[in-house]
C-alpha cells in the first residue's frame, strides 16, 4: 500500500509540474477532466444512501461552468449556473415519481461544490499571464506561481499536519467528522504552510507579509475543506471518493483542500497585491 502511493505521488507531483507550468488547453483540459470524474464520484457516493442525482444534465452542466471560467465571462457562468439550477427543480414536478427535492438539492450543491470551485483552478492560473516574474530558475507567469502558492501551501499543510498529528497529537480537532485530526496537527500544518509560503515568497519575489497571512488562511481553509469531504464520505457512508490513484483514493479525495484553498488564494490576490 504505502509503495503505491509513492509511485503514484511520484507520477502525479511529475504530471502536475508539467500540465501547470505548460498551462493553456491542456491545463483546462486537465481540470475539466478531474472535474468530471469528480462528479462522477459524487453521484456514486450518493448512490449508497438511495439518493439519485442528476448524473448526465450535472456532467453537462459542469463542463460548461468551466468552459465559462476558461472563456472569462462571469456573465455566462451566472447565466448557466442560473438556468441549471432551475431546470433541475422543474425536474422535481416534471419527474416527481423519480426524483425527489432531496435529489434535486444535491444535485444542485453538486454542481455548485464542484464546477464553481475546480473553474477557480482556471481562474487562478490564468491571472495576469502577461505578467512574468523573475526566479532562480527561470521566468514564470504570474498565474502560474500563483497555482503553485496555493498547491504547495496546501499540501505543506496536509503533510505537516499528518506528522505533526501522528507523533504529538492529543487533542481532537472535529471528532464528531474526522476522529484522526488533532489541534497539535492542524497548528504543525499552520506552521508548515507559513514556512512553505516564505519560502515562496523569496522565489517569487512576494511580499512576505501577505504570504504570512495567507499561509495561515490556507492551513485553515484546507482543513475545512478536508473536513467537508469527511462530512460526505461519513453520510454516504464510503471510505474513499473512488480508487482512480492507487493508495490515494479518487480525485475528490486529493482535491478535497484545494477545491477550498484556491478560491482563497484568487479572491485574495484580487483585493491584496502580491507583486
């Protein structure tokens, strides 16, 4: 098991290097992807407590929240979001036999959890690309250091806290969701991230203060996020979101923390200047 996720951490931290330093089609095409399979696990995981979403119309749906997000028109995103959301209601009184309010809320919260939150992927690494910023190792757009703020901040933030947690932790943090975290790991993931964070922000040439701030916004933002995915997985009653990463679980359950810590990381970039 624990060779597993090496490899497969390995394959994905190569992959990931790749498709966000490349960027263009093949990063939006990624996110959509991961996207869809993460709906795909959503209404699987539904499934096992007899609640059926709205499996093809919500596919569809997301797809054109992030084709909207790769676009750039916040108009069309309401316009679809909108339209969607009211169609999936009037499906309650056209198929009320088979589909329930209950199913059409979800299936909206769905489609709002995933496709909103996986478009801010696209949002954020297409953030002033003509903007180029100076490393150690060569040139990078701004939206691209940007992803990896919020990447590296997030898993600097699961890492740390799993150590930190599994040799110091005493004091539970949300027993009643997640009986494995602890206060003592979630203060060594604030610590880590903030650490990863300045690190960053002398590659990147940041100000160190806002990276400070936002280190310790996105240990806590992370671990809600995680929290909110254990949340799913403790009503549906499953393990794991799927099994498509070997010894890692489905893509929800390695998006989980970002779904949260990217939509922080583009709102803050747009009220506070980093560079």
């Amino acid at each position: 098991m624990l060779i597993k996720r090496i490899v497969t951490g390995i394959i994905g931290i190569i992959t990931t290097v790749y498709i966000v330093n490349y960027g263009g089609p093949i990063f939006s095409g990624a996110v959509m992807l991961c996207a869809m399979i993460g709906w795909h696990e959503l209404c699987k995981a539904f499934k096992h407590i007899d609640t059926k979403l709205w499996y093809g119309f919500g596919m569809i749906t997301v797809a054109f929240v992030l084709g909207c997000a790769w676009i750039g028109n916040s108009r069309e995103t309401i316009a679809v979001i909108t339209i969607a959301t009211l169609m999936v209601f009037a499906k309650v009184v056209l198929d009320h036999k088979k589909f329930t309010i209950h199913s059409a809320a979800m299936t909206v919260s769905g489609i709002l959890y995933i496709g909103l939150s996986f478009a801010h992927l696209i949002l954020l690494r297409f953030t002033d690309t003509t903007i180029m910023l100076e490393t150690n190792f060569g040139t990078i757009s701004a939206g691209c250091a940007l992803i990896w703020v919020a990447f590296i901040g997030t898993w600097a933030s699961d890492t740390f806290a799993f150590f930190v947690g599994s040799k110091l932790g005493k004091h539970k943090l949300c027993p009643n969701i997640s009986p494995g975290k602890t206060v003592e790991g979630f203060t060594g993931g604030m610590i880590g991230t903030v650490l990863a964070l300045v690190g960053l922000a002398y590659l990147f040439h940041f100000s160190i203060v806002h990276m400070v701030i936002l280190g310790i916004l996105i240990a806590g933002v992370a671990t809600i996020g995680d929290l909110v995915e254990s949340s799913f997985k403790r009503l549906t009653g499953i393990k794991d979101s799927g099994q498509i990463l070997p010894g890692h679980g489905g893509v929800l359950d390695r998006f989980d923390s970002i779904m949260f810590t990217v939509p922080l990381v583009y709102y803050y970039i747009h009220i506070f200047k980093l560079y």
